[in-house]
C-alpha cells in the first residue's frame, strides 16, 4: 500500500485508472481505542464489515482483543492477522465441518445458536465439550434501524426460554444471550428495549446469563442519517444492563462492526464519459457500491480536481462499469454542474460494507489501496464534522435532527 497526504496528491502521482480504496488507519484506530475506553465491556470486532488485514491489525493494536466471525475464512484472516485474539462464532447456523474446525483446530470456544438443532451439532461436532460458551440468539423489535438483522435470525421470544434452559444445562462454561438490533441503529434506546426482552425471556426461564451481548448495529453518519452522539449509545446499553436481573460476574458485550470502520475508508473513482446528469465511474453496485445501488444511500462525494472552478453544485446519478443496468446508484451525489470525462471523484464513508462487497463481475473490481493522511469526509469520534458539507443535505440533516429532538424531549436543539 502506498501512502499519499491528500487523495488530490495520488491523481497528480499516478492518474490512477482503476478504482483506488483510500484507507485511514488512524480512523480506526480512534473508534477502537474510543469503544474500549467508554464501553463498559468487552468489544468484539464484528469482521464482515470489512475484512482487510490491517482494519484487523490495527483493532487488536488499539485494544480490541475480541473478534466476531461467521465463517472458516474469516477465523483464518484473524488468526494470521491477530494470532492471540478471541473469536466468537457468531454466525447461528453454521457448517458442522466449520464447528468442528473451529473448535479444533482454531480453539475457538464461543459460538451462537438459534435452535435446539444448532445446539446439538455443535455439542456433537465439538466431541460433547464442556468448554464451550453458549449463546442464545435472541430476535428483538427493531424499530429505529436502517437495516434489519431479525429477518433471518434469532429464536422469538416465546421458543427462547427452554433454548436459554437447554443451552445453560450443555455447558460448565458461560451461558449468554445476544441479539442485533439491526445495523445503522438511528434510536440508543433501542438496546435498552432489547436488554429488557432478553431480560423477560431469562427470567421465564429461570436461568442467569454469564454473557448479555448486545450485538452490532451502532451507527454511522450519510447524508441524510446523522445519528445522536455514540455516548447515547453506550449509555443506553449500561442503563439497560443495570436493570437486568444478572449475577456479579456477568460480562457485557458488544459486536460494532460499522461503526469501527465505516468513516475509515472511501474509493476514488474516475469518471469515464457523461451523459447529461449520468456520469458513468469506473466502480460500482457490483465493486464499493452495493448500499448506494441496492439501499439507494446517498453516500457523500467530492470531486478531486486540481482547481475549484466555482461551479454551482447540482444532482447526478451514478452508472458502474459492468453491462448489468442494476448497475446503477440513483444518489443524488452533489456536483460541480462542469464535472466532465476525467475527474475524479471521492466517494466518502464506504469503509463498512463498502470495500468488503467488491466482486470481479465483468472483468472490474481490480482494485488499488492506499493509505492518505486527510480527515475522513464525516466522524463520531471528532476526527470530522458529524454532518456531510453539501448544502442541500444539511437541509435533509436539518429535519433528521428535528425529528430525534421531539424523541429525546426536545433537550437537543435546532441546529443553525
Ligand atoms: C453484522 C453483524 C454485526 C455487526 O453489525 P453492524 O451493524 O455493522 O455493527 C454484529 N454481530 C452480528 C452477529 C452480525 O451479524
């Protein structure tokens, strides 16, 4: 990986022709060191989100000890990258082969389940191991999310008593449950909702949990979803937990994937031809922009040219480079009205879920990377503004904030 000051400074070195991920390891760096330092638990990296070695290397540098994986590839990746780290299997239905190797060959002990059936392949796969720590997926309502992690997953609130009973009987070890209250979480109080359906169904039970793992979903900032301040987050999470019928070793969790390294990576891409408001890039739905194709998030651009011409900014949608029409992202992406056949242009805040989706479909997604030392084009944690500078999305900003206002009793006010 090369490393360049300014996005600007690697067009004028290499005019690149292919899409180049533009990473900030700093970014990372600081939204790990802040999850240790303000949540009061134990942080596991939900890798999927983006699975590049150095987001890995750099996580575990900054304090992260925990890694959250669903598959053999990923528990590889981690073990190369961070060979001490603890990984949880948290995907609920898994190979029995991928149990097993986990077990065996990874020493991974933490794994997640659903069903009563997922609970015997593991026991089975696992040779009967008492060593194992069980935990209970749980669906939860997930109002307030941008996407929901409940559709697939998680056993209902009625089934989860006796899988929380038989789960506590199949180890000496820990005993937890989890859930997700889906990813891009716009409302904290979520997770104190969701602690106390957890906390209905222990009781049903009759059994404590060693593990509450409140699972991923806290947010980033696109334009358009400013969330409310990551601390709302966490404080929701140790109100939910002090209410929670627990024992005194009960260990807290979390699996923030997004919000770790969302802001940490964009893609520079170039503009192959315009045809009135449609520019046509180099990358796409099948390379870094699957959300911007398929969730139409309107993801923060800026256009990476030598001079500001001044020009007035004004909406275009985006083409990819593959022959498929799906390959397409409506935005509206805000730009100088002269962007021509050449430029380039920064597509911002595609570090989670954004550089991890990139295909080789048609013969694209040969991408580059490279390290740049400028500030990511929106922050959580202070590195930039929590807003996205254009101004027709400050006004869409404007009404978001409005609205999380009256939810919070209007302490927050109408920004200028
Ligand atoms: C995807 C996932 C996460 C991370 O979710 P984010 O919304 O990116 O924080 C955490 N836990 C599990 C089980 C997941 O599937």
């Amino acid at each position: 990986m090369g490393t360049y000051h300014t996005p600007l400074d690697l067009v004028r070195a290499r005019s690149p022709e292919r899409p180049v991920a533009l990473v900030r390891p700093d970014a990372v760096a600081i939204a790990g060191a802040w999850f240790q330092e303000h949540f009061q638990g134990d942080v596991l990296y939900a890798v999927k989100a983006n699975p590049s070695p150095w987001v890995v290397k750099t996580l575990w540098e900054n304090g992260v000890r925990g890694f959250d994986v669903a598959s053999i590839p990923e528990i590889e990746l981690v073990s190369e990258a961070a060979p001490e780290a603890k990984m949880a299997f948290m995907h609920p239905v898994k190979s029995r082969r991928a149990i097993a190797r986990a077990y065996f060959d990874f020493g991974v002990r933490t794994f997640a389940l659903d069903t009563h059936e997922e609970l015997a392949k593991i026991r089975a796969e696992t040779g009967g191991a008492d060593d194992l720590n069980l935990i209970v997926r749980m669906a939860v309502s997930t109002e307030g999310a941008q996407y929901s992690l409940s559709g697939k997953f998680g056993v209902s609130p009625e089934e989860a008593p006796s899988l929380l009973l038989a789960a506590r009987r199949a180890t000496q070890d820990l005993m937890g449950v989890s859930f997700h209250v889906g990813s891009q979480c716009m409302r904290p109080t979520a997770y104190q909702a969701a602690m106390s359906q957890a906390s209905r169904a222990l009781v049903r039970a009759g059994v404590l949990a060693d593990v509450v793992d409140v699972g991923g979903g806290f947010p980033s900032v696109y334009p358009g979803m400013v969330p409310p301040v990551m601390a709302d987050y966490v404080d929701s999470i140790h109100r939910g937990f002090a209410e929670m019928m627990v024992h005194e070793t009960t260990e807290l969790w979390c699996e923030p994937g997004r919000a770790l390294v969302a802001e940490s990576s964009s893609i520079l891409t170039k503009v192959e031809l315009r045809k009135g408001d449609a520019l046509y890039l180099n990358d796409g739905s099948y390379g870094t922009l699957f959300d911007a194709a398929h969730t139409k998030w309107p993801f923060p651009v800026k256009l990476v040219r030598e001079d500001d011409s001044g020009a007035e900014l004004k909406p275009f949608r985006f083409y990819g480079p593959t022959c498929d029409s799906l390959d397409h992202m409506p935005g509206p992406f805000w730009l100088p009205e002269d962007v021509a056949e050449g430029d380039y242009i920064e597509i911002g805040m595609l570090g989670a879920y954004g550089v991890a989706m990139n295909t080789r479909f048609n013969g694209f997604g040969d991408n580059d990377t490279v390290v740049v030392g400028d500030a990511p084009m929106a922050s959580m944690y202070g590195l930039a503004p929590r807003s996205i500078p254009t101004r027709r999305v400050e006004e869409q900003e404007e009404r978001k904030v409005v609205r999380f206002s009256r939810v919070k009793g209007g302490k927050r006010r109408r920004r200028k």
